[in-house]
C-alpha cells in the first residue's frame, strides 16, 4: 500500500523505522512544525522530521491539518492507508476522508482504558498491572474508533513513563505492521470499540507534577515515575525548587511525618501518609541533576520538610 505517516515525537520512530522496512511505500511523512528547544530556545525538527529527511521522505509540517494546502498535498500523493503515532494533532473529516484504507493510529493504552495525550502516564498513576497498544481506525471521536488489534505490556514496579514508553513503541510498531499487513490483504477486520471501562488521560501539567507528600509513599512513587521524564516530578525545598527521580520505599522506612525531611550520610529520606520514601535524584533550577546525598551535602543548612 501508498503510506502517508504521521508522528512527531522520538516515540513514534520505532513505527516510521518498521514501517519504512516494510514492503509497504511511504510516500511521504506528517509531522508539527518546527517547535522552540534547548536553552537556546532554537526552533528544532521534531524527531520524526528529523527522520524522515535523513531518508529523503518528503515531509510537511502543517500548521493547521484544517490549511487548504495540506489537504491539497495529501489528496495529490494519494495514499491508501496513513498510519498514525503520537502525532499530536486532531484531523478533520475531510482529511480523514482522503486514504480509502483510512487512518490507523497506534495508541499506547488498551483502548477503552486512558484515552487522550498521555496514556502512559495515567497506567502508571492508577497503579495499573498491565498496559498495552491498541492499533484502531480514527474517527472525529478522541480515540473512539474502531480497533484492530491490540499487545500488552505488564508494568514493572521501577518502571518511569520514559522506560515503559520506550518499551510500548517498540512492541507497538511490530503491531501497526502487522495491522496495515492485515488490511492490506483482508485478514485483519475492525470491531466496535466497547463503551464500558472508558477512562481518560489528558496531559499532565506542570502543576499536576508537584508532588503531594500527604499522599501514601505508593501514590508518591507512582506519581514521581509517571511525571518521569516530563513533565518532571517536583517539590519546593527550602524555597527553590527541584525536580525528583523516581524514589524508592526502603523496608526499613523511617517514622517521620508527612513531608518532613531526614538526611544520613548515604541517603534522603522524607515523610509521606504512611511510611517515608528514599529520593533518588535531586536537580535544583538552574543545576545539573544529582544524586539525593550529594546533593544534600552540598548545602548550607538542611532543612526540616519539603514542600515550602
């Protein structure tokens, strides 16, 4: 088949990879324009852009999937199917109306569960066992349509967004592989998405990374590893403001209160609902990220609590 693809972040190349070595022919990628990045703030390719020219795949970034041009540009390549990963952008009908195979989207959850931007972090959040990707036809519907096939992943108790995310692309793109195989030739039919167990997963601001130490040592760890590595888990200490690695419950977790601080020679420790966590990294604004005990031993005066 003629393959239009359409992604946007280093997720989303596991797919372009597997998609490119297949028979099928991409004629052409779909990403965001250039965005702002680094301390330089320089617009810089996505990393699919980036991709996609090192092949010489010709590539366009709309501003705007509703711009007359690009609906122009997708109808004269005339693809059959458009894979879609991440690419961060809602179609209109008369864009989804142009490859007669559709568009097949990859989404990193088992769909009905956490639909929306970030699935993956919603997984780790809710203490979920088991995850997965879900590859379905989109409609106007957020990630509504019906679906192909789906694998599963189960979630492992270190596991941050980044590690499991990583993992789930790569799984997945055998999976959108062998959706557009089975579309091709027939053997691959949709089904009706179910409409019970819906749940959703909007993006996770910054303010949703500030960590509540009030809460159990389990959800503070769950909530450090699904804002890892964005949008960056976060508390205030001694006024200034870090970001947190993941954290660990150690088994011999000492009695302290919630969010009140305690530091050894080889360790951070602070108070949650139940029992204390141990943090792993420490990045004060404006410095390199460090590990929780070199951090503390670099301070003038080690504060009581976190959180103020």
């Amino acid at each position: 088949m003629r393959l239009v693809f359409a992604g946007t972040p280093a997720a989303a190349l596991p797919s372009l990879d597997a998609v490119v070595a297949s028979h099928h022919e991409v004629v052409g990628v779909v990403t965001r324009p250039d965005a702002p990045a680094g301390r330089g703030r320089r617009l810089t390719p996505s990393p699919v852009a980036e991709a996609a020219t090192a092949r010489g795949i010709q590539t366009v970034k709309p501003r705007s999937s509703r711009d007359p041009d690009f609906l122009a540009w997708l109808s004269s390549v005339a693809p059959d199917c458009c894979p879609v990963v991440a690419y961060g952008g809602l179609l209109p009908p008369a864009v989804l109306d142009v490859p007669p195979r559709g568009w097949l989207n990859l989404h990193f959850s088992v769909l009905p569960a956490w639909r929306g931007a970030a699935p993956v972090q919603w997984s780790i959040l809710a203490g979920d066992a088991v995850t997965g990707a879900t590859t379905f036809r989109l409609v106007e519907e957020l990630d509504a349509g019906p679906v192909y096939g789906t694998v599963t992943e189960r979630i492992r108790t270190d596991d941050t967004a980044g590690s499991l995310l990583a993992r789930l692309a790569e799984h997945g793109a055998g999976l959108l592989v062998a959706t557009l195989d089975g579309i091709e030739d027939g053997s691959v039919a949709e089904r009706p998405q179910s409409q019970s167990g819906v749940s959703w997963a909007p993006k996770l601001m910054t303010t949703d990374a500030r960590i509540d130490w009030a809460a159990p040592a389990l959800a503070v760890d769950r909530q450090v590893r699904a804002c890892t590595p964005a949008p960056g888990a976060w508390t205030v200490i001694a006024g200034q403001r870090c970001r947190i690695g993941p954290v660990s419950i150690p088994p011999d977790s000492a009695d302290l209160a919630a969010g009140h601080l305690r530091v050894t020679k080889s360790r951070v420790l602070v108070g949650t609902a139940t029992q204390s966590v141990e943090l792993g990294d420490v990045q004060p604004a404006g410095k390199p990220r460090m590990q929780a005990a070199d951090w503390a031993r670099g301070l003038h005066e080690v504060p009581t609590a976190v959180g103020t």
